[in-house]
C-alpha cells in the first residue's frame, strides 16, 4: 500500500512526481548559483582577511567542499530529467526513479554534513559575526531549510508513487490468481468428466483485465456434488499390442528405426542397430523377416527372399532366382574386361577342378 495517496495540489501520484522532477531541476539550478557566489566570496574572503581571520571565518577545505556542492548541484538538474523519463517508462523506468531517491538522499546528507562541519568550526558564539560579516547567509539558510523540507516530501511522492504502480501491476494479479486458484480446486472437486478446468496458478491476460467482482463471482461456480466423476465411455484399457512396433500383423517399415521403447522385429537401420538391438546368436538363423545377407556362421539355407551368394560353408541347393546385378561370386556372370592368357587359365583351371587318377 503506497504511503501517500496525493501530494500537496496534485491528487494523482503521477502528477505529482513529475512535478516532483521538475522542482529538483530548478533547485539543481538555484544551489548552482548559489554556489558560484559563495565560491566568489570565499575567494575574495582567501585573498583580503588576515591569517588570524582566515582561521576564524574560513574552515580547512571549505572551498574544495563547495566545489563539491557545485558539482553536486548540475547533476541534481539531470538526475531530475532522468526522474521525468523514467516516470513516462512506467514500470521499465525502476533505476531512473530509483537513482533519483538515492542520488537525491545523498545530496541532502551532504549539505546536511557541510552545513555542520561550518557550524562547528566556527562555532555558536560566532554566528552572529557571520550575519553581520555576510547578511546574504540568512537567505541562503532559509532557502536550505526550505528546499529540504519539499525535496523530502517530494521523496515520499515518488516512493509512494512507485508503490502505487506496483500495486495496480501486481495486487491484481495477485488477486486474480487467489481467485483462480479457488476456482480450480473446486471445480476439479465436482466437475464432471471431460469438464476442462481453469489453471491453478496463472491467468491469461484477458483474464486479468477483468474486474474484480467477475471474477468472485467465476470463482463461485461449482458442479453439485450429485455429478460423481465417472470414466468415459470411450476410454478403454490398453493392451500390450498397443505398445509394439509395427503393429500386430503389419510388415516392418524398409527405412527407419522403430519409435523410442517400440518392440523392435525387424533388420538394423542403416545407421547403426536401435537401442536395445540384440543381434542373433552366432551361428543361428537371422530374424523373421530379414532380408540381408545371413549372419556370419550360418550354416543354414539362406533367407527367403534373398538374391545374393549363398553363405559360407553352404552345402545346399543355390539360391533361387537369377543373381543380383553386379554380384560377382560363384555361379554369376564373368567379370568383363581383359582375360588372363591361357596358361594361367589352365593353371587355374588345374587347382579348380584336379584330375581324378
């Protein structure tokens, strides 16, 4: 809840926050000229007053401190136009107003220090030589008396105001999801099957746009404890033919593994067996409906279906069917090209088929 609701003239926060900005930039200007004339004075003050005077009127550092204050006072002018933009930003300008109630607190402690660093030096007794030496002095202090006073108000307005913003963002929310909460709990309590429900901790931004007694009045809708949740007529339970891949009676797809935990019946994809692959034993025939060539050991005949050599150390019949195009092995075509000449044919021939003696 924010501390202020108005501020002086002004019955909107953000009104007066901006006339907040721009009072901190015309005090930033008058501090400004304020302190070139005392740094004028304290000059003249350094050069004319004797050692013994300088000691009294003037404390260790007093002009580097001003100097400070100087520099102090241009950036109180920009620190107030950086207040001004980051109210037109709204919620995006938080480090614009934020920088602003800090730096503006800082500058206020800082006179408040200088202010009494003087005071002390000098001290009470000596205050009424400094009005008759510099009358200007008591113009100055009820300036600073009354420029602190508006710029602490003028800190409330913008803190308050800032407090206003995030409750207008964030109370509603707050609230719209209270409400829906509710709403959900006691709809998924009663409501019949199939009856969606709204969610539990999040609003859309319909939603949130809508006024506050819609939405207690949403939040009161209920299904009377008669309507029992029941389960569909539609829904049936799952047996284990629904969880394998392909499904019962359908041939294994040519390109591509099964789905991620699908029962797995067919030959390796080409890029490397599934998980979980587990491949046939040595020696033992390949899976049903594989149609590569036969694992190595196989002493069997070769799968239905295949075209290609017969395994090694088949003693069967050949393979049914004409050999595949490019197959080079027993019993398919001679590789074309150039010949070896006879003796080595005859040589070869020798070592193929040996007399018989």
């Amino acid at each position: 809840m924010p501390i202020l609701t108005s501020c002086c003239c002004w019955e909107q926060l953000t009104k007066a926050s901006r006339a907040t900005a721009l009072f901190t930039m015309v005090s930033g200007v008058i501090n400004f000229i304020i302190d070139v004339w005392m740094l004028v004075h304290l000059h003249q003050m350094d050069r004319n007053l004797e050692d013994n005077e300088k000691f009294i009127f003037l404390p260790p550092g007093i002009i580097a401190l001003i100097y400070i204050e100087l520099f102090a006072s241009i950036g109180l002018v920009l620190v107030g136009m950086v207040l001004w933009v980051g109210i037109n930003y709204g919620y995006d300008g938080k480090r614009m107003v934020f920088g602003w109630v800090y730096y503006v607190i800082a500058s206020r402690c800082y006179e408040f220090f200088l202010m009494v660093y003087i005071l002390v030096w000098i001290g009470g007794h000596r205050v009424m030589d400094i009005v008759y030496v510099v009358p200007e002095s008591i113009g100055i202090t009820v300036f600073w008396l009354l420029d602190s006073a508006l710029m602490i108000a003028g800190i409330l307005c913008v803190i308050s105001y800032w407090q206003e913003l995030m409750d207008f963002i964030y109370g509603k929310a707050k609230k719209a999801r209270r409400f829906t909460k509710l709403s959900n709990i006691r709809n998924a309590a009663y409501s019949a099957s199939g009856r969606a429900t709204p969610r539990s901790m999040f609003a859309s931004r319909a939603y949130l746009g809508a006024s506050q007694p819609s939405i207690a009045q949403f939040s009161q809708f209920s299904v009377p404890p008669s309507n029992a949740p029941s389960m569909p007529s539609s829904a049936k339970p799952m047996s284990q033919e629904a969880f394998e891949y392909p499904p019962h009676g359908e041939p294994y797809p040519e390109k591509g593994g099964p789905p991620p935990g699908a029962q797995y019946r067919g030959p390796p994809p080409q890029r490397g067996p599934p998980q979980g692959y587990l491949p046939p034993r040595p020696g033992g025939p390949p899976p049903q409906g594989y149609r590569g060539p036969p694992p190595q050991g196989y002493r069997g005949p070769p799968p239905q279906g295949y075209r290609g050599p017969p395994p090694q150390g088949y003693r069967g019949p050949p393979p049914q069917g004409p050999p595949p195009q490019g197959y080079r092995g027993p019993g398919g075509p001679q590789a074309q090209g150039r010949q070896p000449p006879p003796q080595q044919r005859q040589v070869q021939q020798y070592f193929d088929d040996p007399p018989k003696y």
